[in-house]
C-alpha cells in the first residue's frame, strides 16, 4: 500500500464531477487499498478519488471511531444515492483537503446506496448517523461539491483564504527543504 498526497483546496480537480469506474480490476483494488491506508494515516473517516487525484466514482470510509473496536472498511464504487429520509441531521463536518476547518452541516439523517464492491457485485445498504453523514460527504465529492459548499459565501470564502495561506506556507516550506543549486 503507497500513502497518497491529499489535494487540498482549492485545487480545481475537487471541483470536477468523476467518471465511472469501467471496470473493478487489480489496478482499481490497489487505489482502494491505498486510499484506505491514506484515509487511516490522515487520520480521517472518509477518502474519494479526487481527493487524492483520481477523477474516479470510488470512495473509501469506515467510521468506527472505538480504537478497541475492529475497523470495518468499506469501498464504494460507482455509488448512487437511492433513497434519503425526510428527516435531517446537523453534524459537525470536516475534510481531509479542507485541513482544521469545520462547520455544520444539515444532511438527511438515513441514506440508501447502492455500489459495486470489489468483488465486482453490486451491494446496497442503509446508512444512518455518522455513516450517512459520511456516505453523503464522500458522494459530495465524487460530484464536485465540498462541505463547504453548504455554507453561506461570506464563511466559505473565509476559509477558502485560509487554505490558500496553507498551501502558500506548505510550499514556502517545501521550498526551504530543496537544496539551493
């Protein structure tokens, strides 16, 4: 498994609606894998192909939060979203490529997917709490849309500046590292 750099906005490829997935092959197990590993190192709840640079419809999460429970990974592949409750919930959001930026969010509370797994079948299931808040913000992702997208354009544009400071220093101090020729 390769740890993979998490794009961090703005960058314009998290604003890009995925293509499909054409097939679930090797090369589509290993992404999974490796988004995985990253989304666990980052350490976060959830990880989408354009996150990490795929303009692909797969996503990765496991929300189990008990470090004495055993994780349990999922890959969602091609999802769609095929039924949401009328009810709604507020949670408070965050983002692997919106670093230390949160806010809350007002998402249906239960969410019905359906996607094909890694084992190349398709699988359907109900989310609800934390689950179906993160199914939701993965799915966001796939479309191009952020949580931050939810927000009113004074706070979004708040912390798009301050993203756009974090990558200014990130590469200032990348720079710093790179031996002067």
């Amino acid at each position: 498994m390769t740890l993979r750099p998490i794009l961090i906005h703005p960058d314009p490829r998290l604003k890009k609606v995925c293509e499909p997935v054409p097939e679930v092959n090797d090369e589509i197990r290993k992404l999974a894998d490796d988004m995985l590993a990253t989304m666990y190192d980052a350490p976060g709840i959830g990880l989408a192909g354009p996150q990490v640079g795929v303009m692909k419809r797969i996503f990765v999460m496991d929300c189990v939060k008990d470090k004495e429970a055993a994780p349990e990974p999922m890959v969602l592949i091609n999802p769609e979203i095929s039924w949401t409750s009328e009810e709604t919930n507020v949670y408070e959001e965050g983002c692997l490529s919106i670093p230390d930026q949160y806010a809350e969010v007002t998402r249906p509370s239960e969410v019905r997917m359906k996607w094909l797994g890694l084992d190349g079948q398709s699988h359907e299931e109900q989310f609800d709490a934390l689950w179906a808040t993160c199914a939701q913000h993965e799915f966001d992702h796939l479309n191009g849309k952020l949580f931050i997208d939810y927000l009113g354009p004074m706070k979004r544009k708040m912390i798009t500046r301050k993203m756009e400071k974090l990558k200014r220093e990130r590469a200032r101090a990348g720079a710093a590292k790179d031996p002067i020729l």
